[in-house]
C-alpha cells in the first residue's frame, strides 16, 4: 500500500530531481527561507516514513484534511486514508516500489469533519541520511469534484425536464396530461405513488384526489375507491403550508412536517409536495409518496420537483384553457345547431355559404354540405315582395351589412323544390379581418303570416258577431212588438175578419225574422246553450233521419261512426243543427248530385299538428267530418265562408247564415271547425269539440206541452227600456187580467215601489240589458227588500248574464200565448229559484 511521505519538520527543502535536498539549503542562512516557501505553498507537501506516519507537512496539506500541521503530525496516513482505496493503494506501492514513482492520481482523504474529500496527488521516494521517505504533492480536488457533480445534476435537471415536457406536449387533453405526468413522476423520482388533488381548499371540509399513478403492490386512495376524504387538523396545515410555500413540503425523517394520518392510512413513509397556480381557477396539490420505507428528500430532487410543479401548472393552465375553449366552441356550435331560425356563416370574397345548421338545411331542404356550394341569391325567389330582383336585393343587404350595420329585412326565398317560403332575415358581419364573413339568420315567416291573417280573420269575425248580435237584439225587440201585436189585433178582431189573412202573413214572416235573428245569435255566440253529456254517435243517427230528405237522391249519402261512443260536452240541439248546415251546405255544392260523407272519431292534436287550427289548445277532441265532391271552395274565399250573409249562390238561393251559424254554435261549444277544399275536388268540413271522459250521455228533461195558457189576477212590475215593447207586453197581460205596473229602467222601478198604494208585487218581467241597471242586477235589489218575488228575465240575447243569477228566461220574439204561460208558469212555482 501507498503511504503519503511528507517533509518532516526541519528538512531544509523540497528534493531535487536526484532525490537528494538541494545543498543550498544545507546551510543554516537559508533554512527559514526554504521554511516560509513550504509553508506558502499552494499545493499540500508532505514528507512520511514508510510506516505511515507523518515526518512533516506544511499548512495547505492540513487544511485539506480540516487539521492543523501539529495534530497532522499526530496522525498517520491511515487514520486520513478511507478504507475503500486499499486494493488502489496496493497497486501504487508496487509502481513506487518499481520506479520510484507514484501517480498522479486521485482519491479521498478522510476530513476531520468525516466528510470525504477528493485529492489528486503524487509522489517520490527520497533518502535522507541513510533513511528512505516518501515525499508527496497534494492538491484539493474537491472543488473539481463538486462542479463535476453540479454539471451531472444539471444534466439530470435538464433530462428531467425534457422527460416531463414531453410528456405535457405529447397529451391531448388535461386527462391524458395528468396521467402522463404521474406515471413519468413514477419513474423519474422511483417513488410509490403520485398524485394530485382539486381544489385545494383547507376551509372545506373534505377533499378529493383527483388523479394518481402508482405502483402495484402500493393502490392509493383512487384504487380503494375512496371518495371524499375527510379533513383534518394535519391536513389542513400541511395544504396551508403548501399554499404559502414557494419550495416543496418535504416530510421525511430530518424535516419538522411529519406525515399526516390520513396519507399513513395509505402506507406513506415519506411524501413530497407542493401547490400548483394555474392562473385559470383555485390551486391543486401535487405529490408523490415513498411508501416502502422513510426516505429523505435531497435538495436536487426537492430542486426538480418544484421545476416540474411549474411546468405543471403552466401546462394544466393551458389545458383548461383549451378545455374552456373547446367547450365554448361546443356550445357555441349547439347554439348554433339548436337555434329556432336558421343560421348560416355567408363568406363575401367566396360568395357562398361556409357553414349552416339543420334548422336552414331543413329550411331550404338540403343537406349542409350542399348548402355551403350555395350563395345568398340561391336561395331567394328571383323577384321580391317589393318588386326587385334578388340580385340587387342581395348586394345591397351585405354592402350595408360590411359597413357594420346590423340588417333586419324579410325576403321572399325558395328551397329545393322551389316552394316560396317568407323569411325574416337578420345579417351581421362576423368580427375578424383576416376574412369578410356575414352571419345570416333566418326565420320562416310563412307560418305567422299565415296566423296573423286567421288574426285578422278572427277579429274581424268577432266584430261582425258583435254587430250581429246588437242587430238580432234590436230586431228581437221589434219582433216581439210586430208578432205580439198583429196576434193581439188578430184575437180582437175575431176569426172571421176578412183581415185575418194578412194578419196570419204578418205573424208568419215575423216567425221567419226570428228564425234568422236566432241564426244571427249563433253566430255571435250569444244564443242560449243547455251543454250536456252527448255521444256524437247518436246525434248524427238522429241527424241523417233529416239529411236524407234535404239532400235528395241524386246523392248518396254515406257516414262512419267511431266504433263505440264519441263523447263531448254541447248542446244537442245545437250540434244537430250544425250537421243540417253543414249537409245543407254540401248539398248544395253538388247540383248534378255527388257523395256525401259524415264521420266521426276522436283526434290528438299537439302544439305542432299542422292540421290544428289556430284557435284551438292542443288537446283530445271529439270529430265531426262532413266530406262532399262538390265544386270546392277557390283559395282566395275560404277566409270569407264564415262571414254572416256571405254567399256564392244565386239571390235567392240563399241567406248567407248557414255556415255563420256552424261557426258561432261551434265556437261557443269551446271548439273549432277548419275546412280543406280545393276548387273541382270537393271540401271537407272538420268540427273539433272537446272531448270528455265521460261515457254515459246526459238524458234532456223534457216540460211537459201542450198545457193551455191560464189567466190570473196577481200583480205584475213591468221594466223594459223599449217603450214599444213595453207598450205591447203590458197590454197582453192586462188582457189576461194581471194587474200591470211599468217602468222604463231600473232606478225608476225600485222608486216605484217606495210610493203610496204600491203595496204587493207578486212578479218582477225586466228586461236584461237596459241603461244603467241590468235586468238581473235590479232583481237581485229588489229580493233583497221582497225575498218573496218571482222573477222573469226577457232577452233579445238570452244569454246575458241571466245563468250566473239563476234566473227564468223568455226569449224574445215572443207571441202572446208563450208570454202567458211563462208568466203563469213563474207565478205557480215557490219562490226559491224562480
């Protein structure tokens, strides 16, 4: 083995390159010169026996081994010399031995820290009287040894970075990202398990492991199927310690943060960990754990991890923003894709469409890619509304739409067939400067316009309904004047009167205004309905009885009832009725004669049933179809079929109600009736009525007939606000010995009861409508001073209010006799209700 020889205390000098010392510094002038270049030298010098121990040395050489030149000398060259190099040591004793020479070469001196240091030294053996030494140059390498150290930990530094970057630019999304990560971490740091964790939030009060990579026999929490994870005291402060950290936590044997309880739970023995930023969102925590024994984090592994705690938060901040991103563009594109109009992305410079969604692909009936080989004057019928080319329309819209102005238009378009389609168009330029793009919206304005013209239709029916039925009121009280009257002159002047004759026509064409006032009432839905439970089965049995005599036999009538009952809630008679008009109707459409059909059944109509009329809630309803072949009905007046008096036949032929009539009874009866014709191929009337659950019909109570008309002596108070009809219903039932007051309007009548001799009043016969004071109104005032009173309401409408106050009503016209028996019929009952 090798033994370092140093100079020993009082040699004059360093050998020479005989080996022998120099013979100047044999003289004693020069020994403290020779002493002072020793003792400055750069470089250890030691001088030694070949025992080992220390002849001399100078203060560098002890300063490599933490010593000084006196306790140096103390030792030998075993007690600095680690025990590792002894088969090196062999080999350079054999070289000294062999040549006289040893090294240069390199190895550890023991420091008295217990540190190992690096030397590179070399030698010679030297005599001195007689005695043979080692004489040795030492110089300390651990600074050499240090940088070389330092580069490797940069390399290692720069490996894992590269190790962790591309595992970040090789993830599509941050899923495959956080895995990436923590499998590399796996491997990089030969740890048991990382992992991260979302939100980091010590105020909650659990948390969650987001992701996590580990090695087999080392499962973690995602492995166990653990959930959130309860908070404690420990991991409260260590995520607090981490969030107000720069450096990694390090918990191992020599930090002062132990491991918390619940990541023991785990088998951790060790862990490592730090808080992440990404500048979208709350902080994560990201870590690894050691698991198979306590392990101590070095600082360049404490160094690499904080590095790749940067670089992930950086990469988990880009890929929530490209998750973000992404999914803004999804729901911009769902947006988009489920907009109610049509949506389509028109590039100018190109001059077709880039982009459409199914609303305009259904819209133009096309498929999107055959959209976008379209441009804006494709889809536009070549002449618009106002008369312009589509062209010029066209180029005017986006010349206004490039100079930033937000266009709202309607244009008439086409789709594949050619079909006309109104669209409300909304244009607006995209942002962006790269491209001249324009974002077309459409709405299929078709539709509405359509409704708004069964608006127009509607109101404008109603209108004519409330004029109708102010005129059948006010013909009603003329009526009651001329039928009341001439029966009254018929009576006094005897049956044998030669006037007879023209009396009888007067009463009779009376009869006939009636009948048409009655019509008139129907259809402004103000004529008297008694609804009840009905099988439209049994109504259209009844009903084809009477059909067949109308429609003659040049035409052959035919039905189709539902199997089982069609249930609704109408008036029986009302609804019979319809079918009489609607058979007559077709009847006579068909002048060389032709088939009619009746059916019946029951229709589901949703919100979006094209068949549904406008007026009509979706729902269940019961159907009444009336089919002929008859001429049709033109396009340009199935808009005007319902309008009182309207009429396509001959004068004469016709009073222009019929189909009015249908309309009010049906409208009245909570449904709706729509018609399909086309002229040469026949109409088909479609009456929609609700439904009911109910399948047993209601039975009519029928009064009994044919009861004479009675006379009494009772007091009767007469208001009615035309003084011609009071006039002639006072004298009817003073003729039939009732005792008559009269009044003109309310507040007259209930004065009329505070004056003298007006004692008893055994029937209040008012008129409904009147200025005001309504008829019923005035009833209920005057049952509160008389509760006795029986009371008979006269209407023009008959339907006025009188139903919600329970009161009996007469319908005017009337003849005398009607009046009389309903007068009699009031008088005879309790007063309760009458």
């Amino acid at each position: 083995m090798v033994r370092d020889m140093a100079v020993g205390r009082g040699l004059p000098g360093e050998p020479d390159a005989s080996g022998q010392p120099d013979a100047a510094h044999a003289e004693g002038g020069s020994e403290s010169l020779s002493r002072r270049l020793l003792d400055s030298a750069p470089v250890g010098l030691a001088l030694c026996r070949l025992d080992g121990s220390f002849v001399d040395v100078n203060p560098a050489f002890a300063r490599i081994i933490g010593r000084t030149v006196e306790e140096t000398l103390r030792l030998s060259y075993w007690d600095v010399t680690a025990e590792r190099y002894a088969a090196d040591e062999q080999r350079q004793l054999e070289n000294l031995e062999r040549t006289g020479r040893y090294g240069p070469y390199e190895k550890h001196y023991i420091h008295k820290d217990g540190r190992l240091v690096l030397v590179r030294l070399q030698g010679r053996i030297i005599e001195l009287g007689g005695e043979r030494y080692i004489w040795s140059a030492v110089e300390d390498f651990s600074g050499h040894e240090a940088a070389v150290e330092q580069r490797l930990e940069h390399l290692r530094f720069l490996d894992a970075m590269e190790r962790i970057n591309l595992a970040i630019r090789g993830a599509p999304d941050l899923d495959r990202l956080m895995g990436d990560v923590l499998e590399e971490m796996l491997s990089l740091f030969v740890c048991d398990r990382a992992w991260l964790i979302y939100p980091c939030d010590p105020a909650a009060p659990t948390f969650r492991i987001m992701r996590e990579a580990t090695r087999p026999q080392w499962p973690g929490a995602l492995a166990a199927h653990e959930g959130d994870i309860p908070m404690n005291p420990e991991v409260i402060e260590t995520f607090k310690l981490a969030l107000s950290s720069e450096d990694p936590i390090r918990c191992d044997p020599e930090s002062a943060t132990p491991v918390e309880p619940t990541a023991r739970r785990f088998g951790v023995q060790s862990q490592m960990l730090t808080a992440l930023h990404p500048k979208n969102g709350p902080p994560w925590v990201f870590g690894m754990h050691h698991c198979e024994r306590p392990r101590v984090w070095t600082t360049e592994e404490a160094r690499i991890f904080r590095e790749i705690g940067h670089r992930m938060s950086d990469a988990i901040s880009s890929a929530l923003y490209l998750r973000d991103l992404r999914e803004s563009e999804e729901r911009l594109r769902t947006l988009v894709e489920h907009a109610p109009e049509a949506i389509l992305v028109f590039d100018c410079d190109a001059g077709r469409f880039i982009r459409g969604n199914s609303k305009a692909a259904a819209l133009f009936k096309r498929r999107k890619e055959e959209l976008c080989e379209l441009g804006l004057i494709d889809v536009c019928q070549e002449e618009q509304a106002d008369g312009r080319r589509a062209a010029e329309v066209v180029d005017e819209a986006i010349t206004r739409t490039l100079a930033d102005e937000v266009l709202v238009t309607e244009w008439s378009c086409r789709d594949a067939d050619g079909a006309k389609a109104y669209c409300e168009v909304r244009m607006i330029r995209l942002p962006g400067a790269s491209r001249r793009l324009i974002r077309v919206s459409l709405t299929d304005m078709t539709g509405r316009r359509q409704l708004e013209e069964q608006l127009r239709q509607a109101v404008k029916m109603q209108a004519i309904g409330t004029l109708a039925g102010g005129i059948a009121h006010d013909f009603n009280n003329l009526l009651v004047v001329i039928q009341a009257g001439s029966s009254m002159v018929g009576s006094a002047l005897g049956k044998e009167h030669p006037l007879q004759g023209q009396i009888h026509a007067v009463v009779q064409a009376a009869r006939r205004a009636a009948d048409l006032t009655r019509q008139l009432l129907a259809f402004s839905r103000k004529q008297m309905m008694q609804p009840r439970v009905i099988d439209l089965n049994e109504v259209i049995a009844e009903v084809t009885q009477l059909v067949v005599r109308l429609i003659g036999e040049d035409i052959d009538l035919q039905t189709g009832l539902a199997g089982g009952r069609v249930m609704t809630r109408a008036d029986r008679g009302q609804i019979g009725q319809v079918v009489i008009n609607l058979c007559t109707n077709a009847r006579d459409a068909m002048p060389g004669g032709g088939t009619l059909r009746i059916e019946t059944g029951y229709r589901s109509l949703g919100a979006d049933a094209p068949e549904r009329p406008s007026d009509l809630a979706p729902g269940r309803y019961a159907t009444i179809e009336v089919t002929d072949t008859g001429v049709g009905i033109p396009p340009e007046l199935q808009g005007r079929i319902f309008e009182p008096f309207f009429t396509t036949k001959e004068v004469g032929k016709g009073t222009g109600l019929g189909l009015s009539t249908v309309y009010g009874i049906v409208q009245q009866s909570g449904g709706a009736v729509a018609v399909r014709s086309e002229p040469g191929r026949g109409a088909t009337f479609t009456v929609y009525l609700p439904a009911v659950a109910e399948q047993v019909p209601d039975r009519e109570s029928r009064r009994p007939e044919g009861r004479p008309s009675r006379s009494g002596g009772e007091t009767i108070l007469v208001v009615e606000d035309d003084a011609s009809v009071a006039t002639v219903v006072s004298g009817i039932l003073r003729g039939r010995g009732y005792t008559v007051l009269e009044a003109r309007e309310g507040e007259a009548a209930l004065a009329l009861l505070e004056e003298p001799g007006v004692a008893r009043i055994d029937l209040l016969l008012t008129d409904v409508v009147m200025p005001r004071m309504s008829g019923p109104e005035l009833a209920a005032r005057l049952r509160e001073r008389r509760p006795e009173l029986k009371v008979l309401c006269m209407s023009g409408y008959e339907s006025d209010g009188t139903q919600a106050w329970r009161f009996e009503v007469l319908k005017k016209p009337f003849s005398p006799d009607e009046l009389a028996e309903r007068v009699r019929d009031v008088l005879d009952r309790p007063a309760r209700g009458g």
